[in-house]
DNA sequence: ATTATAAGCTAATTTCGATTAGCTGTCAAG
DNA sequence: CTTGACAGCTAATCGAAATTAGCTTATAAT
C-alpha cells in the first residue's frame, strides 16, 4: 500500500514489491495470483478494517444518540476535540493515510473504488456528524438549523485541510493552526445565545 | 487532456492520443518528442490560460478592494450568486474539470503538479475570498470574524462537493442542492444582525 | 515546373515489465 | 530417515507500448 499510495497500480512494479518485503518478484506468485491479486488483498483488508471500526463507532450514522447524549450532557467544547480528534487520527495514521492517497489518485479507474472512496470520506463521517448535530440542536446547545447543512461546514474544511497536507506535507502545521480556528469559530457561530 | 484526466498518464498510450486525433501512434512524433513532451504541452497551456484568468479577475488576492466595493454596495444576496457561480463554473466548464481531475490523480507524482494544484485550488481561491470577506466585514455587513477562517468555511464545502460531484456524476444534483444550502446558510450565519 | 518541407503511413526495433518454468534447500509429519 | 509441500531463486518467455526508420504524398514557395 506504501508504494501504490505514493505511485500509482500502474507506476508500481512486481520487482517493487517483492524487493520491499526482501524477496524476489517471482517469489511473489507462490502468494498472489497476480499483481492484481495484491492490490485486491490491500483493498479487502482495508475495506474490512474500516467496516469493524466503523461498526464500534457506529460510524454509520443510524445511531448517534448515544453519543449525542454524552455530548449534550458536557459542553460544546468536545466538539472541538471532535474535529481535532478526527483530523488527527485521519492525518496521522499510517494506514489511513495511504489508503486515502491510494483512493485519490485511483478513483477514476474503477467506480467500485471511487464508491468506497466517497462513503469513507464523505457519506458516513457526513451521517454521523449530522445526527450529532441534529441531537444538539434538540437539546438546545446549538442553533436550530438544518444538521446537514452545519455537519457539511464543520466537516469540509477539514477534509480539505486533511486533502492539502497530504499533498504538502511541509505546510502541515500551517493547515493545522487554520484547522483549529475553523473549530473554534464554528462552535462560536452555532452555538445557542443564552437569553 | 481527456484521456489523461479520465485515466491517468501511465494507462494512456500514445496509439489512443493518436486515434483521438484521427492518425496513427508514428505520426505524433512529427508534432510531438515524445508522450511526456504531449503531456507538458498540456501542462503549459492550462497554466497560461489560467493565469491569463486570473489576472484579469483578480484572483490572486492581492486586490479584491475593487469587488468587494461591488459586493458592499449590494446585498449580500451576492454572496450567494458568488457560490453558486463559482461552483457552477469549476463544475462544468469542460476544460476545468478535466484540469482538475489530472491533477488528482497526477498529484503524488509530480510536485511541481502539486504546488499547482494547491495554488489553484486552495491558495488562490482562499485568498482572493479572504480578501473580499474581510472589506465586508469593515462595511458592516457581516461579522467581525477572522477572514481566512471565513473563506475556509465558504470554500471548502464548494470543494468539497465539487470533487464528490467528479467522482460520482450521478449524485450531481443531491450535491447542488447541499450546495445551494450551504451557500444560504453561510450567508444568514455570517450577516451582522441590525440592532 | 521543380523542389523542399511537412505530415502521414507501415513496418521494424527496443525496452520494459509481468508472468511462467524449472530447479533447490528447508523443514515438519510420518 | 525420508518425503512432500513450501518458499525461494535464476533464467526464460511473452506481450505490450514507446519510439525510430524509411517511404510516400501533398502543397507551397521559388
């Protein structure tokens, strides 16, 4: 995933591979089939390990109450740490972020990928930040205003940011200082005036 | 270009360019040193014609005085137009669309195609939209906010949505509409309330 | 009219990279 | 012990794709 995260399928070659594991690129076919094969394996890994966490976290977005309810219940501070927690971890894990470059640039060549690519990165992170919303706003910490709308603004600009550092790694802390005022002053906008 | 942008550099072949262009894979070379030389060449024009754009709108930040007088003085309905327009030019204009979907898949290749990218689709638009939401700002209309934090929330929905809708053509008007009322609920967050 | 040049073609050539063939050493189960 | 499966290797093979060679035709300038 390393070398097709940074390459391409089609810039990657066998002999890569196998030299990155410390063998030789015939040694590979006594474990995959074909080069496909192994680009296949990395994708259903993934693809199950963001399922198994994405059901712990109920990333689906069918059931956000729960967490609605702890967040209701401290202040709109957390969701600070929300989106710095998520532009974090989506940042710095080393999987993670292979797999999302890897998406970037071989989306057009297969509409199964650019699917998985748009459910991981848009759909399900957009679902489950709306429910949460949806659950503040009843609650009355935030304004009453449309949850799909406040979960696109709060989670865009970070996956733009996120999107930047990966393509300019030495403008990281930059992005990141802007990612923090964006939290900042987004809770301040939404959150409910005291009367 | 729509080759390149549909497919990538390494899975285009110089027959199809040819074919594309009604003569045979030899006959390119007439025209052309070589596949990459067909590339650059593509690279070049694109850069020139948008740097012929930008400066005659402006768009590098460095004196959006002029449009925001045009934007103070009116309401800010404008902002919408602004979105929406934006939007809908990146979204449609062949050329800019086929751009933009060479450079994500390029990107990690090249970083001079990095740097372009970014520039042209962060850099410049943050900027020049930082710059006009600051002069409105000082005329009273919206809040006294950080400007750069503005433009982000503005523009990164836009982009958002502008690469979800490259990626699945299909959803394009699910996310026009999420644009749409983005765009509105932006401006009524960000209006200064009469007193 | 003549000729030089441009632009096209077909048929090589060349290179590169995935995959296969066939051999060898290791090691665990009997 | 010995044998079979496994994982590795080197040396082919095979196909695809970029590029080059060398020929032909049209056309525009002299």
């Amino acid at each position: 995933m390393t070398l097709f995260s940074e390459k391409g399928y089609a810039n990657v070659f066998v002999a890569e591979i196998a030299e990155a594991v410390g063998i030789k690129a015939p040694s590979l076919y006594k474990h995959y089939k074909s080069k496909q094969d192994i680009f296949n394996a990395i994708l259903d890994e993934m693809k199950s390990s963001y399922d198994r966490q994405a059901s712990t976290l109920n990333l689906n977005g069918n059931n956000a109450s729960a967490d609605a309810e702890i967040y209701a219940s401290v202040s709109e501070n957390e969701i600070v740490k929300m989106g710095l927690g998520l532009f974090s971890y989506f940042l710095h894990d080393e999987y993670a972020q292979k797999f999302r470059k890897m998406l970037t640039i071989e989306q057009f060549n297969n509409s199964e990928l650019a699917q998985l690519f748009t459910k991981q990165y848009a759909d399900d992170p957009l679902s489950y930040q709306s429910a949460l919303f949806s659950m503040l706003c009843l609650k009355g910490v935030l304004k009453e205003e449309n949850p799909n709308v406040m979960a696109l603004q709060f989670y865009a600009p970070i996956f733009m940011l996120l999107t930047l550092c990966d393509r300019e790694p030495s403008r990281e802390a930059e992005f990141t200082a802007l990612l923090e005022q964006h939290v900042l002053q987004f809770t301040k906008l939404y959150r409910k005036e005291e009367k």
